[in-house]
C-alpha cells in the first residue's frame, strides 16, 4: 500500500514535524483513553481465609492498640463518634462496630467532574484513572541529569499531561523549589487549572494551602461552593506516617477534604522491612488497618465522602536498607490490596513506580510489574502513572514519554477486539490461500488503518535503518518527543474571566503573604 | 543489621567477584525456579460464543479450503487415515470428526525427563518450563553490536543457560553460522548435552539430522531405544509456512518426532496483516486450524505424541510492514491462545519477545507486554524467555540477563506468600508502636535474609552511590554479569564413558559427511 513506501523513518519524522500530541490523543483502534474501563475479572491471590485474617488483624489492632493522631480535630471527631480517645498518647482506638459501619458509607464509585466536562470520567467498578508523577523534588532529563524541580519544569509536565489522553490527572510534580513555600501552592493550583483541563491534585499541607487550592479550583469550574460541595473536582493523596500514625497536615487533609465533598486517596506507606513487617501478610495488616481508619474518619466527618483505599506496600532491600518498587513482592502486595479493597467496597489506587536512576530496561519492567500487579488486580485509580524514576524522588522527562506509551498499551488491551463474521476473514483465507499473503487483499485494505495501536516511543525499523538513524534507544527517542510535544502544546481554552479571577485571587493571596506553611 | 553496613555497591561487587550464577541458582525466597507452577486461574479474552466461533471458522477452512502439505509422507499417514488429499494441489482436507477425534488424543500434560533428574519438570496444567532464545542468526553484544552467531558464542548461551535454574531449555540460538551446515547439527547437539543438563532442542531441518540429534541425546541420557521412545527427552519446533502450509522439513518434523515419542511444538507463525488477516479473530482462525492440523498428524501417527499448541500472533506495522511484537494486539491474542489450547486440552506454548533493536526500555516494556499475556494467558512453556532481541533476528548477551531477571521475578510472583498466625505479625506491630520502625525487631532478624527476592540486574542504590559507580543503566550492568557467569561457569558432570561415545559418534557421522542439509 501507498503508505508503506514512505517507510517507517520518514513517517515518523513527518509525525513528529506535524503533531505527535493529535496522534497520541486519537487511538486509532477506538480504544478508550479518557475514560478506560478494565474489562478483565481481577487476578485473586489470597483465598477467602486468608483475606479474613488480615481483615481480622488489622480489626485487632485498631481496638487493641489503635493509631496515633496527632492532629487534635481528628480524635476528638474519633471521641465524639464513641472511639477511645487518649490524649497525653494521643492514641485513638475504634471498635469495629464503629470501624465498619463508618467504612460502608464510603462510596463504590466516584464519578469525577472535570472543567472540560468531556473528560469526565469515574473510579471504581471497573472504571480506570491515570496520573502524572506526584511527590518528586526533583526533575531530570538525559541532556542535563538530576537538579531541582522549578516552576518551569512543573509547567511543563502539565503541558505533557494535558498533551495525552491517557493522561487524567495531574500529578503535582516535580515540586517547585525555585518558588516561596508560602505561595507555592497558588502558582501550582493556578498552573494545574490554566495550563491543563485534567483532573486537579492538592497536596494536603495544612488549612491554608487546602482553602486556597480548592477556591483556585472552584473558580476554574465555574461553580459556587455550593455546587463545589456537591461534585468531586479535585483529589489529595493521605500518606500515613507508618506505623500506626496520623500526623496533622495529613488527619487534616482527610477531614477537610471530607467536607468539602472533594476525593481523599488514603495511602499508607507500607514498606515491608522498614516502617512494616518483613512479612508481606504483616506489611499488608498495617496497610489495611490504617487506610481503614482514615477511611472511617471522612466517613465519620462526612458520610459517602469519596474516598480511595490506597496500596503502596512494597518492600527494601534487607542488606541496604534501600526502597525497591515494582519487585515480585510488590506485585504480588498489589493483587491483595485489590482484594482488600474490594472487600470494603471502595475505589482501590495503587501505582505505576520503580527504583531505576536511568529510564533503562530495569526502569521499565519494574514499571510493568507495578501495573499489570494493579491493573490485573483491579486497580481503579494509578498515581504516578507516568514519569515517576529513582523510587520517586526524581521527575523525569523520558520516562514521562515511555509510560504514556505503557498506559495507552493497557487502554489498548482493555479494548478487545471483536470476531464478527468479517472479522473471522473466512473469505480472505480462502482466496489468499497456501503461501499467498494478505497485505493487498480488500479484506486487509478496508481495515488496516485501524487495524492495530500506533506506538508513541517503540522503534520497530530494521537494525540497519535504525543504525542509519543514529542507533536511538528508547530514552534518545523519548528525549526527541517529549520536546516535540512541549513544542506542539496547546493550552486549553477557559473564560477569560475565570482567567482573571483566578489571577486576582492569587495576587491578593499572594500580597497577604500567602500561607504559613507547617 | 552488619550486612547493611556494606552497602549495595559492596555487596553487589562481592557477589560479582564470587558467584552471581550460585546467588541466582538458589532463590532465597524459596521459590521454585526448577519447576515454576503457575497458581492464577488464567485471564479469559474470548466469551464462549467468541471461541466457538474461532473454532468452528477453523473446522470450515480445514474441511473445504484444507492446508497444502508438501511432504508426501505426511499427506499419505492423512490419506491412509481417511483424509481427503489432492496430490497435484497438495492440498489435505480433513473433516472435523477425523480431525477432532485425533486431536483428543494429544496429552494434556507432558512429562518431561532431563539428562540430571533433579531438573524433571512438566509442561501443561499450570505447569512452566522457560526455554533460552532460539532462532536467531546473529547475536550481538554492547562491546561489539551485531555480528553473524559462531559456534563459540553458541556455546556461550549453553554456558549462561546452565548457570540459571529458570532456563529449563536451551534454545539453540546464536545460530554457529561458522559451522558448515553438514555438520553444524553434529556440533550443535553435542555441545547442548554435554556443555548443559537442561532440555534439548532440536531444529527439525530433515530426517537425518533429525535422526542423528536424537542419537546424541539418546545417549546422553544413557538409555535404550526403547526406553528413549517412552519418554520426552527433548523438543523441536514446527513453524507453519503461514498461511494454509506445511513445508517439507516442518512436516518430517512432526511425523519424526511423534515416531520417537519426543515434544513437538507446532507454531503457526501468523503476522496478523502480513501471513495471517489483519483482524485479531482472523489471525487466530489461522493459527488455530494450521495448529490442529499439526497436532492431529501427530496423533495420527502415534496416539498420545506429545504435542504443545503454539500461539505466536501477532501485528506488523501497516506502514512499513515491519514485524512488531508484544504489541497489544500480541497480548490480546496471547488470552485468546491459552483459551483455545486450554478449549483442546493441549499445553501452550507462548514467547518472550520484542522488537527493539537495543537492551532498553522497549525491549523490556515489549517484553512485559508478551510475558503478562503469556503467563496471565496460562502460557506453559515460555519459548525465546532469555536474549531475544531484534524481532528475533539477534540473541542479546544483555538482554539474556535482563530475561533472567524478569523469568525469576514471574517464578517469585508464582510463589504466593503465606498468612499464618506469626506473618500476621501482630506482636511486632504492637511492639514497634507508632512511628517506629521494624528494622531491628525480632520479627524482621528472623527473615530477612529469606523474606525477598533478590535481584541480579536491579539496582537500588541512591543516585549518589550510582553516579560514583559509573551511572551504569541495566545494559551495561547486564553486560558486566555475563561475562562474570561465563567465567563462573561450571560444566554439569556426565560419565566419561558417554562423553567418549557420543565424540565417537560426532566423529563418524563427520567423516561420513554429515548431512545434505535441505
């Protein structure tokens, strides 16, 4: 056919000149990527048994020994709802009378509203989200290493994310350092909003900062609190301070989140060997037992806030002491945190993470072990979806790109194909016939335009076009696009008085000298 | 703890200079790499309706197209068994109660024997077996890319496949293109038995270097005739001359190899788009029928010859016609295989494959893509599981050791982790408290050293230790642990008086000439 004398080289070029974004953004195969549904049953691999004694467990412990709170809110919202509350210990213990009921008020399924209401789309129930890189301090690409996230860079991964589909939520990355704590989170919210249509995150780092970002948000929808109130517009991620303990900014997050209706992940970070047992049964029981409680906080705050149950559990290396991601451990942690979500029935967020310095080999089957152990295990909801290297401290620019292409990969898998009639090609075999081939046939011509996913990164010339072409691994060619797509970004269009707003509200924040930050 | 005071850098240079192929060949978590068995209930693509139909669509083009069979020996057992042939077109059509009732007959599950039976293991019923990179002319390493393969690097695969206990096959690639084509099977077999004790492969490349490689491993094995007959002592692999074609070699391959009694692997190799329909369902009818055609000539000539489905669908791009694989169409019609040969009772055989031209991100995040829907799929038997590279046009030094890592990580997320009572860890928990941490507690010193997998490309040191250390990506540091393991090697023992008899052997068959290869 015509197109194949052009080759792969000059097609790829040609699509790099032109617009690789409009590319990635239009699947060719109709495969979904704003709103991806897993149709596949999830992989179990604790038997029922085994998911009630950790549920057993992780009961026992909340009752008997029970978690720190250091935020004075949230124990005596525990007291008031009939928890045992100490506080000298400042140790909260919850029967599972109370434990139980506030957890099954949480939702199955949250459906979330974006300020481009064509994005709209759900976690939970099948129902599938993906974020950017969240939490890294630091950004790197392959020209200049590792340094410092600035204002810039963090501008520029929103440009990526709002660049791809696949790409859902923005992940709040890599952290601004060149920028004043006390405005940090203005600029941030104000870039998120401004810069991207996606879904907004907000890092929950006291009162203040929280007031601002979720006022910046509801200006950018065009909503009154009222109406703020009433849908989910934005998330935050609750790490808790394992083991066994809340620390203020983050109870806080959970508690004003809660009341402002807006998505609260709670994700305990559960490192096997470190701050939780060596074991992966013992690792999962404080995981379980402290997303359970914050879950039970928004619920006790605000019955049916929507909340996530998060899985980070993952394990170390024994010898250093070093975090490792996407190991065997860590997937077969992900299955079970499935199941224990499911339990519960609540939306489960697991991650798409590694402990790579390079955005090599290791850095991408680590990466494919952390999401088909979530996404085979049912995961709803994938933070640092993309771009996320070095166990998370770092941002990086080329492994931003080779994860798009890993997460539109998984949308193309969750798209199955059909087996109608013409697509058995009955006909088409039978006129081809021994030996023959199939590229020109009509059976082939009608179709092959959509016939199979357009990769983004994956270089399948032969080795001597590709030797010709300067022999470009994967993270060459990741460097190549990622620029490209910087160069061919588009920003979204909003009201010009909503722009405005939102310019007024960050200078007058801005003037007051912002927030005090914890 | 001590161990942690030497640091990764320490501990990984110690394991290089002593024996990375010993800490490799004994897992410390106890996993089973000998006899890895698959404990998931596999992921199902296709409804029943959906199967059906790829099943009947198969049965239609077998009964009124049929599959031209260029042997006459093989269209004659067809003939003989009330098949309808055609000796001027070729062509053999077999009606679906011929068909189906020899296709019952394959086995389900395949006993396979090894020349040390400590190796014994299976394929079928949940049961893997990985087999090294076949195929493959050329081979290629970082130091000096892609050259022509030579009976030294040959045996340098042997080598590496004898040092890691998750390569249960050798795999017959880097082909010794230095070695005339008379004798290289001679060279080739001798070196498989004598330089490994793993599973034999055997190229079926005519009937008398089919007969000779059988010889070699007869005695290899010490046993009889007879005895050699009973049992499955090494494996050939028949790829259709897609579509609707059995060549020559391909067919004598089947028809000798279920006279020995010995695994034959019969391996459409569909390119959805190019030898096969560029619809998914189009592709499988013609991996399917060509597929069943294969075992039922198997079955016709010795009921009960053990027999794999294999599955190797995939895409190629439209725009150029390049193979492409573990695409996601790969890992779509990886499900769909596993539930047609689980639909024929059947093990299934499946690929670790990719088409990068490098050891980088693609090669891995490609070959995720294959693993996932192999071993998801309920694959049996992982063929090309260590070095392929390059569509598997080369077999990778580094991308070898890379597979290893990757085989041993599916091995440890077969190995489910138990929930008893002390892995609950309640005590610790209880006794670390809040902010804690479980480094130095009882709970943790008495596992640590078992609790992990522990990698062999993987590196988790902090960019710090890593930069001082070179900034090595998984490549390099791959390149690095192969050459440690072929220094390392060490020959598996075997009676001097075999060694002598099959050199006596080789010896003869080369003064006779050899073979007329085809």
């Amino acid at each position: 056919m015509g197109a194949a004398k052009r080759g792969r080289r000059g097609r790829r070029r040609e699509a790099l000149e032109s617009s690789v974004s409009q590319q990635s953004n239009h699947p060719v195969s109709g495969a979904n990527y704003r709103a991806p549904v897993n149709p596949y049953p999830p992989i179990e691999i604790l038997s029922e048994d085994q998911l009630n004694s950790i549920h057993e467990a992780s009961l026992k412990v909340i009752e008997e020994t029970g978690m720190r709170i250091l935020y004075d809110e949230g124990r005596e919202i525990f007291r008031q709802a009939g928890a045992e509350v100490n506080d000298e210990t400042m140790m909260v213990k919850i029967d599972r009378g109370l434990l139980m009921e506030s957890v099954a008020k949480a939702p199955s399924k949250i459906e979330l509203e974006y300020r481009n209401p064509e994005r709209n789309n759900a976690i939970g129930k099948g129902h599938v989200v993906f974020s950017a890189v969240g939490g890294a301090p630091n950004v790197s690409d392959i020209d200049n290493g590792k340094r410092p996230g600035t204002l810039e860079d963090f501008k520029n991964f929103l440009k990526l994310s709002q660049s791809f589909d696949i790409v859902h939520m923005v992940g709040g990355a890599p952290e601004p350092i060149d920028i004043d704590t006390s405005i940090r989170h203005l600029l941030v919210t104000q870039a998120d909003v401004t810069l991207t249509d996606k879904f907004p995150h907000v890092y929950a780092r006291g009162q203040g900062s929280i007031d601002d970002a979720l006022e910046i948000i509801r200006i950018a929808n065009g909503v009154t609190n009222e109406q703020f109130r009433q849908n989910v517009y934005c998330n935050t991620v609750v790490n808790t301070n394992s083991p066994l303990q809340l620390d203020v900014p983050m109870t806080q997050g959970i508690v004003e989140f809660a009341k402002a209706g807006q998505l609260t992940i709670i994700t305990p970070f559960t490192l096997s060997g470190a701050m939780a047992p060596v074991t992966i049964s013992g690792a999962l029981v404080l995981q379980n037992l402290e997303a359970l409680v914050g879950i039970a906080l928004a619920q006790i705050v605000r019955p049916g806030a929507p909340v996530a149950y998060g899985g980070f559990t993952s394990n170390v290396d024994m010898k250093s002491g070093s975090p490792a991601f996407g190991t065997p451990e860590y997937t077969k942690a992900a299955f079970a945190s499935g199941q224990l979500a499911r339990f519960y029935n609540v939306p489960w967020r697991s991650s798409n993470v590694n402990a790579s310095n390079a955005p090599d080999a290791q850095s991408a089957y680590e990466s494919e072990m952390a999401l088909w152990g979530a996404l085979m295990g049912g995961a709803n909801l994938i933070k640092h979806g993309a771009g996320w290297l070095e166990g998370g401290l770092t941002a990086s620019y080329e492994k931003y790109i080779i994860d798009i292409e890993i997460m539109q990969m998984f949308a193309e898998v969750f798209h199955p194909f059909t087996v109608t009639v013409e697509d058995l090609a009955l006909e088409a075999i039978k006129d081809v016939g021994p030996g023959g081939h199939f590229f020109g046939t009509q059976h082939t011509m009608e179709r092959y335009k959509t016939a199979f996913y357009d990769p983004l990164v994956s270089d399948w010339q032969n080795y001597g076009s590709w030797t010709e072409g300067g022999s470009k691994d994967s993270a060459q060619r990741a460097n190549a696009i990622y620029k490209q797509i910087l160069n061919d970004y588009v920003q979204p269009q909003m009201d010009q008085a909503r722009i405005d707003e939102i310019q007024q509200y960050v200078d007058r924040r801005t003037r007051e000298g912002g927030v005090q930050m914890l």
